[in-house]
C-alpha cells in the first residue's frame, strides 16, 4: 500500500517522488528496467534552454534552470554549463519566427539576447557567415550530465523517503489503482504515469489513452584531436536542423532528427543519419567535413512526442486518480524538477498554483485545444 505510485524511474519519474516525498507523501516509484533513468533519460543531449516559444514550455524552463544549478551545487552530480544556445536563421521566414520567439522570452523574463550577423559570427567563429540574416542568444541556457541528473534525483527522493523498486514493470492494473507488477502488487490511492516512451501503453493498462509516440533521435560525438579551444554555445541552424556543440573533453556533439523518420522503438541509429549530415553541416557548420565522423561514437535515443510538442501533465478526464506527466519529447531532464512541482501540487492540493497547466491538460486532445511549440531541435 503506498500514497503515491510512480510509474517509470527515469528523470520525470524520479522528480515527480522526489517532490511528491519532501511534501510528505507515501511514494513508490516502479521502474520497468533493472536501474533507473536507463531510457530516454541515458540517451539525452544534455541541454537546458529558456528559448521556447509557448509560455508553458517558458515558464517551466524559468523555474526548472535555477532549481537544476541548486540541485548542482548541493550535490555536485550535474556537471553543469551555461554556455548559452544560439540560434541561426538564415531565411525570411525563420528571422520572423526567431524574432516572435525572442520577444515572447523576453516578455515572460528570460534575458534572449537579438545578434545580428556579425553579433552571430563573434558568438561562433566556427559557423559558415554567408546567408545570416539574424540570430538569438539566451545565457541561461546550457548543458549538463543527464545522468547526474538522474542520480541526483534518485539520492533525493531515497532521502525524502521514497521507495524505488526496478525490474517492476507494470502489467495489469485496475481502475481502483491496484498494480501489478514484476515484484508482486502495489495499491495506490493515487498512479502517476511517468513512463516516458511507454506512457500510452501505460495509460491502456487503465483503460486511458495518451497520443505519446516514440520518435527517434540521432546524435554523435565527432573526434577533432581536441583543436577548436574551449567549449561553445550549443549551435542550432534552424535552416537545417543540425545543433552542434563542443564537449568539456573535446570533440563535438552533433545532432539532427530526421522529420521523416516515422515514430518506432528502434534505438539503433538511422542508418541515413550520416547521410542526413552530410548533406545538411555544409550549410553552417563546414568545418565537420574535414572530421571523422565514427560510426560506433553515434547514437540514438526516443523523444516521447506529443501532436504539439508538449508534454502532458495532469488528471486523466475518465480515470479519477491517475495522473499522467508524460511527453516531453526532449525535454524532460530540462524539464523534470518543473513536472515535479506540478504534479506533486495537483496530487497533493488538487490544483496547481505555480505553472498555468491548461495548455498541458490531457484533455485538450479530445478538446482540439492546441498550442503548438515550434522550437523543436
């Protein structure tokens, strides 16, 4: 019998217990896999960013970077730095949209920064200048260790009392919130669904439905023989899609998602991806060309997708109880200390006072209530 039953024990998950057990509450977290945060969680890019362009993914952005340096500096785990993402536009089209973007940040208080070309070229020598109409810079933005994350989580929530039980995948459950599991049966007065990728499946084992689906991500560590200095800020060509930044211990992270790549579990790593880069870093970042690029340093890893690109964070409108915080696409490290905020207030007073969660209520499919977050990378 528990309070509280956490399903998925990846960095939602985990922050949702641990908030949920510093507010006093009963908690058990069970997590499919034999450890935590080895899904989507151990596959993450590692970056934190302000530069959205919905005031939900704004807002919980703004709350979740100070909370994520607070969590660093008690427990030295995150590995944290504020290199700033830029932003590039390089058409009409994406100078409008950057430009709307900057302004709603700035508008909500986050301190994105207009560049011109040249302000561009002196943020990031290493990029192609040609075609440069505009770009954004944010300072609050940055990287991290996902995993430091993940484990800073778990140490928190284990001492705000939580329980955390693995290789306990959920395979039946009822709608009077009892589960069962790989290690016996839990009752719940109240299901949180935090099981990423596997939320919508999660959701039918109660008779609930989430339009989560898993879309790949690919993503590599290019070698350059530790030239190129110091680190840079995490460099996205909105022409093309490719981000790319500098690794503490050298080398590039370079990432591109292709958006025809259709939604699958396959986590090995698109056999076009080298392909799809090939053809795209020429257009800001042609100093990659003269790299190896070795196949066995790529990855691959799931964003949990919604139709508009935002998580889902609330009451199931059929299934009194159950509470999903699922969806956040690649947000979810970024976003994890936020989610738990929200669902430990929902939970534990039956309304949020912190974040407005109407844009991320799961009714508003149903509803055909949507607000679209355009800055997808």
């Amino acid at each position: 019998m528990t309070d509280v039953a956490v399903i998925g024990g990846g960095v939602i998950g985990l922050a949702c217990a641990r908030e949920l057990a510093r507010s006093g509450a009963d908690v058990t977290v069970l997590e499919a896999m034999d450890a935590v945060g080895h899904g989507s969680s151990a596959r993450a890019n590692g970056g934190f960013r302000a530069q959205f362009t919905t005031a939900a993914n704004i807002a919980f952005s703004l709350f979740s970077i100070p909370e994520l340096e607070a969590l660093e500096r008690s427990t030295g785990l995150l590995d944290m730095h504020r290199t700033g993402y830029l932003l590039i536009a390089g058409s009409e089209r994406g100078e409008r949209a950057l430009r709307a973007g900057a302004e709603l940040q700035v508008s909500l208080g986050a301190p994105t920064e207009w560049l011109s070309p040249d302000q561009v070229m002196a943020r990031a020598p290493f990029v192609r200048p040609a075609g440069i109409r505009a770009g954004t810079f944010c300072a609050l933005d940055g990287f991290l260790d996902p995993a430091g994350v993940v484990a800073a989580m778990l140490d928190e929530a284990r001492a705000a009392g939580a329980s955390i039980l693995t290789d306990a995948p959920v395979t039946a459950a009822t709608r009077g919130h009892v589960l069962t599991h790989g290690r016996g049966e839990l009752h719940a007065d109240v299901v949180v669904n935090a099981a990423g990728a596997q939320a919508l499946a999660v959701a039918r084992l109660f008779g609930a439905d989430v339009p989560v689906e898993p879309v790949r991500r690919n993503l590599a560590h290019v070698l350059d023989g530790g030239a190129g200095g110091g680190l840079t800020p995490m460099t996205v060509d909105l022409d093309t899609g490719v981000l790319v930044r500098r690794e503490p211990a050298g080398g590039w992270i370079v990432a591109f998602a292709n958006p025809a790549d259709p939604p699958g579990w396959d986590t090995s790593v698109d056999p076009a991806f080298l392909g799809d880069l090939a053809e795209r870093v020429p257009n800001r970042f042609p100093f990659l060309l003269d790299l190896q690029i070795d196949p066995g340093r790529c990855w691959a890893g799931l964003y949990p997708e919604t139709p508009d690109h935002h998580a889902i964070v609330g009451e199931d409108p059929g299934v009194r109880g159950l509470f999903h915080c699922a969806g956040f696409g690649g947000h979810g490290v970024m976003h994890a200390p936020a989610a738990g905020r929200a669902i430990a207030e929902l939970v534990l007073a039956g309304r949020c006072d912190t974040f407005d969660l109407r844009p991320l209520r799961p009714s508003r499919f149903a509803e055909n209530d949507l607000v679209v977050e355009t800055s997808v990378l």
